[in-house]
C-alpha cells in the first residue's frame, strides 16, 4: 500500500491549528518497486494527472476516519457487494471533470480498501480524526501534505462524503460544471425541497419556518427551495485555503435527483441503500454503441430534454424543468453541423420556446412521428442507419426501430430501455443529451467534428 505520512501539523495552510512540522515522508513497505523519498505517493496514477493539456487540475478529495460510533467500522461495511467507501471512490474516479483521488484516513483497513479500489492516501494525525474534528481540517491537511511532498495544487477541490454510497459522477460532474458555469467560487449538490418546516416558538406554539402557517400556497406557487444532499461540494482551492470553510464567496447550486440523497447515518440506512442500490442498477445493457458515422440526431422533447415532470399553476399555466448542460451539448453539436430535429407529441407551447432558444428546427403535437421522421430524412439526404433517435417512452418506439441507433435515458419507460441499444448514464432532463453529444463529439462519430 502506498501512502503519505506527516508527522504532525503543517505550515502554510495548517499552521494556524497545528503545531509546527517536522517534515518527514514515509511509505509503507511495497512488493512492488519502492517509491523513493520524495517521488508522488500514489501506486496508482490517476486518469489526467499533471497532463499539460488539462484545463484545471481538480483533486477529489474523499474524507474517512477509522472511528465511527453509530455503526462502528462503518466506512468499509460491505453495501451492494464492495465496501462503503469504494462506492464514492468508484464515481470519483469515473467522473470526467476529476483528475486525481485522494482518501484522507487515519486507519490502516481504510486506506488498503481505498488502495484497492484505485485511490490514493494521504494518512492524517489522530488530532484530525476525532468525532469531533472538522471536515474542512481534513481537507486542509490533506491539501498541505500534497503540497509540501510535492509542490502541488490543484486549481478546484472537490469534497466527497464516503457516507453518500448513491453518489453518481455525473453528480460530481455537475456540481463541478455549476462552478463554472455560474463563475461561482464554491459550489454544492443539492435536491428540489418541497415540504413545509415546523418549529415550536417559546411558547410552545407551532409557527411555520418557511411559510406562513396562514397562507397554504401550492408547491408550483412557492419559491425553489434546495435540501443539501452532504455528498458533493466543490470549492476553488485558494479561496478555500484563504477562508478555511467550503461555503465562501459566490455559491452555486446543482439540483441533483432525490433518488441519490441518502446518508449512511443509522443501520437501518444500509438497508436503504441496498435497495435502492438494486433498484439504480436495473438498467438493461447497452448492446451496441453509435454508429460508425452519424449523420442526423433526432429527439424527444418530454422526458428527454425534461425530466418528464410538468408544473401547473393555479390559472392552468404549464412551466418543465430543463437542463443548462444539455443546451451547451446542443451547441456543441450545431456547431460542428449535426443535422438535428425535435418532435415531441406534446402540444404546449413550452417545446416550441425552448428549441427556438437552442436554435433546434422542431414540431410538436405530433401524433404520427415516424412519418415525420421518415420524411425528414429523406428531405436531407440522410439514412437511417447513420441516424440516432432519443426517446423515452412507448410513443417513440417506432422512431427507436426505425433508425440506426435507439437512445433512452436512464430513467426512461422500461418498454424504451427494451428498445434502445444505447442506454444513458444520465437521466432525462438532468445531463442526458449532453451525455450524448460528449459521446458523439469525443468518439469522432459527428461528421465534421
């Protein structure tokens, strides 16, 4: 196992909580080739790292201490066949805006099991691993061990908590992305709240906390409120080494789905996980990739470009929830010349609204849409076997047949996972045609990409 010891506290970032360090780098003993004074620590590079051609350096750094008095050893209890925390290292590692993992323990199990799973460790002093200690020592720690061993820092700091096993990379992914795209300087995964909080005042009176006990406003008529999931929380780094706390200056959100939140904090939330962990993972494989060569995409708008819900208010006004990232794939896309087409059966005007905003040509109320695929097609000059259909329901199955690759995200009809040959991490409305057009653009399968 190949890890980083300091011996004591550290100067620069902990010098103001710890005691000065006496700076001493050790490794415990490899059958493999030894690593020698000074060399980085990890026995396993990760995907990217120190790559000239990285945008940003982003470390994910996974807090675990050996203690734990609610469920004792819980960080490396078995959950859906692998130890808890190798969950957290598994979407760490699979995350594309992530280059390097580290685990911060002060237990010996702990950091074998990170090792095994392709992590890398940093061991922290006992002092940080108390019931009481703070997160944010830990990742100050971890951040002052990296850098005095070896002269790094990364541009972002990406805070995962082991205890959120139902973590996915494109949560890590997004909350990532939200930073950026919001030019924010720390960032947070979150879920839609919708439920009203009750305290009790001095006398003992029930008052409302985020409402007014007097007014019973409909969920669609009440401002978006957010429950933190404490899974994922991204921070630039020396904003965050200045200010010594994950939340400072501007602070984005990511809405990610309330399916994923769940804290291991009880044993009766292994449990939880377990099902959900079975139910998450009941997708159908995938049975062929794209196309070689795609020449048209054509999509869905509900539960593609939505996450299939539709808000309605008092006066029957319809508003859906769409995805910021899936209209950067879309430009993505247009902008290398990708023939793409709407058509949805859905006769709101709110398609229309949104594809004109993306630039996308598009027809909805359309009760026939294989006729209209088919026509479409042959307008352009394109075969269906170099063309890809999105869809998720029943209504689009004669599309998904139709065409040389059936699409579904995650989440869609089981009747559509049935029929799509490639079936998407992501789900509908949340990452899944930004998904797509990733794969499309990176895999060479866009013409003139």
């Amino acid at each position: 196992m190949s890890v980083l010891f300091l011996s004591a506290g550290l100067p620069s970032i902990m010098a103001s909580r710890t005691p000065p360090l006496t700076p001493t780098c050790h490794r415990t003993p490899l059958a493999r080739r030894q690593a020698a004074p000074g060399e980085p620590m990890a026995a396993t590079k990760q995907k990217g790292r120190h790559m000239a051609q990285a945008a940003e350096d982003v470390l994910a750094i996974i807090p675990a201490r050996g203690g734990s008095k609610g469920i004792p050893r819980k960080n490396v209890l078995p959950l859906g066949g692998k130890p808890l925390i190798a969950h957290t290292i598994d979407a760490a590692r699979a995350a594309r805006n992530v280059t390097r993992v580290v685990v911060s323990t002060d237990d010996d199990e702990i950091a074998e099991v990170a090792e095994r799973y392709g992590a890398e460790v940093v061991r922290r002093p006992e002092a940080l691993a108390s019931d009481m200690a703070k997160s944010e020592d830990a990742l100050l720690y971890t951040l002052a061990a990296l850098e005095q061993a070896e002269g790094y820092r990364p541009d972002l700091l990406v805070f995962l908590q082991c205890t959120s096993p139902l973590t996915a990379p494109e949560d890590i992914d997004g909350t990532v992305d939200a930073l950026r795209t919001h030019g924010a300087d720390s960032a947070v995964a979150v879920t839609a709240f919708h439920y009203f909080l009750w305290k009790e005042d001095g006398q003992g009176s029930a008052v409302g906390i985020n409402h007014e006990k007097s007014v019973r406003l409909m969920r669609q008529q009440r401002e978006p409120e957010y429950l933190e999931t404490g899974a994922v929380y991204v921070m630039k780094t020396d904003g965050f080494v200045a200010s010594r706390h994950r939340f400072f200056g501007k602070t984005a959100l990511f809405d990610t789905p309330v399916e994923r939140r769940l804290e291991i904090d009880e044993p009766e939330d292994f449990r939880m996980a377990e099902e959900r962990i079975a139910r998450l993972s009941r997708t159908p494989p995938a049975t062929k990739d794209l196309p070689a060569k795609v020449s048209a995409l054509i999509m869905d708008f509900d539960g593609v470009h939505t996450d299939d819900r539709v808000f309605v208010s008092e006066t029957g006004e319809e508003t859906v929830a769409c995805s910021r990232r899936d209209g950067m794939g879309i430009e993505q896309l247009r902008k290398r010349g990708l023939p793409m087409l709407v058509i949805s059966k859905e006769r709101n005007p709110v398609v229309a609204a949104r594809c004109r905003k993306l630039e996308l040509p598009h027809h909805h109320g359309i009760e026939g849409k294989l006729a209209l695929l088919t026509d479409w097609l042959a307008e352009n000059g394109i075969s269906a076997a170099e063309a890809v259909y999105v869809g998720n329901d029943i209504n689009d199955l004669e599309c998904m047949a139709a065409v040389g690759c059936a699409v579904a995200p995650r989440d869609a009809h089981p009747q559509a996972l049935a029929a799509a040959q490639l079936i998407l991490d992501a789900e509908g409305g949340r990452g899944a045609i930004r998904e797509l057009a990733d794969r499309l653009i990176k895999g060479g399968h866009v013409v003139g990409a």
